[in-house]
C-alpha cells in the first residue's frame, strides 16, 4: 500500500522527493519517496476511524483527555518517524479522504477562489484553527461545516488531530493534498511500463 502511494504521488507531482502519507479508516502509512521512486515506508495504527473509535468515542465533542491520549499514543509509535521527517526537511504529500475533507473546509471557510484539489497546499496555522473548532462541536455539528462530508463528520476530527501532530512535531508548515491515492498506484503499477 505505501509503495502503491508513492507510486501515485509520483506521477501525480513534480516533486522527486518527499514524504508521503496515506492516511485511511485503518491505518496510515507514512514513506519516503526519493527520485521519484519509493525508497522505505511504516504502516501505524493511525487511520482516521480507528483513532475515533479507541481515542474519542468516550464523549461528543471529546474531552481534553481523550484528545492528549491521542497526541501521546501517536508521539510513542510515530517519534522516530517524525524525528526522520523533521530531519530531512523534504515536502510532505497526504492522501485520502480524511485530508481532502478538511481542505475542502479550509476551502470554503476562506472563500478560496480555486476549486481545485490536488496539489492545495495545506497550512498548518489553518488547519489548527478548522481542529479548534471542531474540538468544539459534535459529529452531528461537524456534518454541517462546509466541506465535510456527513459520512466522515464522525472520524474526521480523529485525522485532523493526527495529521496536526505530524505537522507540528515534524516542524513543517503546511502539506501538499493529493487527489490520488493507493488506487491510482495500483492502476499505475499494473499499466505503466516499468
């Protein structure tokens, strides 16, 4: 699966290196693409419902606890990650359903005149005031914020609290959003020549 999303940053962007994290329901893979070519990736227990479900189902909206359990399992599994990714300075791609969600918020909050996806550029000062209004609603609140799908209002809270730690403990500003993912890799790995 991370291979499959290198795959299709790669021949998505312009980019010949860079971080690129796929992150799902289950699961987040997190891989480094050099030369455009996939060199290493981590598959960790972040995906977006997964997290909702083990770290903020106690309460709607959840409390500050629940919020720090998440932040602290996600530093205990992901530090050397994050310390590799700070380290390198090298751009960072997200994909899925989760990131393409909270964009197309920050989209409609700011009145962005592109509708374009792929390849919008995330800033993380942005992002961490859509989560600090989201911490302050319920999922049925959070269905009706522009942008969010009613199917996702209840685990997109969990990805925004995950992809705003990875941004901020890797020390990047901001991430690029992909429109592509795992699916495409695969179409691109079976017919692309080699």
């Amino acid at each position: 699966e991370a291979a499959q999303g290198v795959l299709a940053a790669a021949n998505s962007f312009t980019l010949s290196d860079a971080w690129v994290i796929d992150l799902g329901g289950g699961s987040m893979q997190v891989s480094l693409m050099r030369q455009r070519a996939y060199v290493s990736g981590s598959a960790h227990p972040f995906g977006a419902i997964r997290v909702s479900e083990q770290f903020l189902g106690a309460s709607d909206p959840p409390g500050q606890q629940d919020v720090a359990a998440l932040r602290a399992a996600v530093d205990s599994d992901l530090g050397p990650v994050l310390e590799r990714i700070r380290s390198q300075s090298l751009p960072l791609i997200v994909m899925g359903g989760t990131v393409r969600n909270l964009a197309r918020a920050i989209q409609r909050e700011t009145a962005y005149p592109w509708p374009q996806m792929h390849g919008y550029c995330l800033d993380r000062q942005a992002l961490e005031k859509l989560v600090a209004r989201l911490l302050s609603m319920s999922a049925t609140e959070r269905a009706g914020v522009a942008g969010i799908s009613r199917y996702r209002a209840d685990s997109v809270l969990a990805g925004a609290l995950v992809l705003q730690h990875v941004l901020s403990e890797a020390g990047l500003a901001s991430l690029a959003v992909s429109a592509y993912g795992m699916r495409e890799g695969a179409l691109m790995q079976e017919f692309l020549p080699a």
